[in-house]
C-alpha cells in the first residue's frame, strides 16, 4: 500500500483498466478518412463502458463525432 485506501485503489485500478480497454478499441475510417465508426460488438467499447457507467451508444457515437 502506497497509503492510499483499498476503495481508492479499487477505483484507480477501474479507471485504469477502462483506459487500457479504451486504447484497444478498433475504429474503422470510413469516406477516405473523413469519418470513422466504432463497431456495437466491439469487446473493448463494452468493457470501457461498465467500468465507468456510462452509456454504451452515447460513447460509441462521441467517439467519432467531435461536435
């Protein structure tokens, strides 16, 4: 323990694996790199999505849209 409490860590190690999963989601461009698209059954998008409670089609759509 680095002093920090075990539900602190617990939250760490959560954000710290949804990141992780985060960076293996696969997204494909589409329209000559004009626009690109995350797939719904993509493993990684969901995992990402219940480690922090946020909604799974809100985030696949904000991923790939910057407005």
């Amino acid at each position: 323990s680095v002093g920090v409490k075990e539900s602190h860590q617990m939250t760490i190690f959560r954000i710290i694996a949804a990141i992780l999963h985060l960076g293996n989601l696969e997204i494909q461009g589409e329209r000559d790199g004009e626009a690109c698209s995350v797939s719904s059954e993509d493993e990684h998008l969901s995992n990402f999505c219940s480690l922090l409670g946020v909604e799974h089609s809100q985030m696949q759509h904000w991923l790939c849209h910057r407005k």
